[in-house]
C-alpha cells in the first residue's frame, strides 16, 4: 500500500496516463504533481476520447471503452495526489499558478516561483522551468534502469535464491515493492533490507547525469544549478531553525 491506495492500482493508472513502457520507480510517486497528471490526461483524452476520434475510419477509431480506462487512471492518480497534500500542510503557502506547456511537444513546465521547501536536484531543475514534468519522469525512470534490482543483489549477497526471488516476484498475497513482500514473506528481515536498500542506492546513476547526456543540460550548467540548489535548500534550513528558536 501507498498510503491508502494500492500499489498495483497506482502503477496500472500511471501506465494508462503515462504510456505502458513506464515501469514507475518508487520515487515516482512522490514526483506526481497535480498539474503532470492534469497534462497527462489531457493528451491521453485527446487521444481516446470518441468526439476526437470522429473523424477517423472505422478501422482506426479508438474504442470508447479506452477513453474510460484513461478516465479512471485520472480519478485514481488525482484523488492520490491531493491525499498527499496534508502532509505538507506545515510548508508556507505560496503563491498560486498555472503550469505552461510548450507548443510543439505539450510538455509541461512549472511557471511561478520555488516551493519554500527542500527540493532535490530532480524537482529543483523542474521548480525552476529548465525541464519539463515529463522529463523529470523520465530521468526517474533512467535512473531506475540503471541500478541492480533488489533480487539479484540479495543473489549476489547470498541472502535469497533464484527460487525465492521468482516466490516474491510472482507474490498475490502481499502488495508492496519487492522488499516488502520479501520481508513480510519473512524471506528477508528489516535490517536485511535495509542494508539491501543502501547498496541499491549506492550503485544507481546521479539522477543530474541524465540531464547532461541527453542535452539539457551542460556539466557547466548543471554545476552552477546545483550551487542554486544548495543556496535554495540553506536558506529553507535557516528559516526553520529560526522558527524552531
């Protein structure tokens, strides 16, 4: 479970509004934005809703039932996002905006200003408009493919065999990522999983590092946004310890 919501439920939603070659990494949900999964749904209705595809030929007409798929996977992802407004409910309110998109791609980029809170490199380079929604998904994604799973470390470490890993994967009993069905399996203890969780994160690429091989980005660039980064996040630590005085 993610909060109140089902993981598999989740990860089929964001398939239907995302694209089906997105295999959402667990940071990806904490990414979700109101404004990433309103642009997401818009471009998918265009895609599947009947009145848009009227004047197609029969044979290449979208079903109704696709647009009602697309329909619920906005419901699920919207009604997910706002139950994780509360936990930010102690961070000053900012001013409101509206998200703008390019003209020639509909990719979505933040227009107003930073979030008054910490913000990691991903989030801050898309706070600050240099990349889309979008392409922060994909650079999660990127990210995600290229560290080792869980499974084949725990392999190499001994921990699990191949038969087990196959148990967890092919798991219906529990919901959750691999490492919990594994721990709540009793294949794996907490401290276990820890450690395994520590390792993954050590071996997986700088999420920046995407921006720079795919051209957004120079290492010039990136170097300087990444000082901005930091500046950002000091003065959000400052103004707390001010108000914990």
């Amino acid at each position: 479970m993610i909060g109140l919501f089902n993981e598999a439920e989740l990860r089929s939603a964001c398939k239907v509004l995302f694209g089906n070659d997105l295999d959402p990494p667990v940071e990806f949900f904490s990414y979700l934005q109101p404004e990433g999964v309103k642009a997401a749904f818009r471009k998918r209705a265009r895609e599947t809703h009947p009145d848009c595809c009227a004047g197609h030929s029969a044979r290449h007409a979208t079903p109704p039932e696709a647009f009602h798929r697309v329909t619920e996977a906005y419901n699920v992802l919207s009604a997910f996002v706002k139950q994780k407004r509360p936990a930010m409910a102690n961070t000053p309110p900012k001013e409101r905006h509206q998200p703008r998109k390019s003209t020639n791609d509909g990719h979505v980029y933040h227009h107003g200003p930073l979030p008054r809170r910490h913000l990691e490199i991903g989030r801050y380079l898309y706070y600050r408009g240099v990349i889309s929604y979008q392409s922060l998904i994909s650079a999660l994604v990127w990210q995600r493919s290229q560290r080792p799973t869980l499974g084949r470390i725990a392999r190499n470490w001994g921990l699990l065999t191949d038969e087990a890993v196959q148990a967890i994967l092919s798991c219906k009993k529990f919901s959750g990522f691999f490492g919990e069905k594994a721990v709540r399996n009793g294949l794996l203890t907490e401290h276990q999983l820890s450690l395994l969780l520590t390792h993954q994160r050590s071996k997986q690429q700088k999420l920046g590092k995407y921006f720079i091989q795919s051209g957004y980005l120079t290492d010039r660039e990136m170097e300087a946004l990444i000082l901005d980064m930091h500046k950002h996040n000091a003065q959000i630590r400052n103004q707390q310890f001010r108000k914990a005085k």
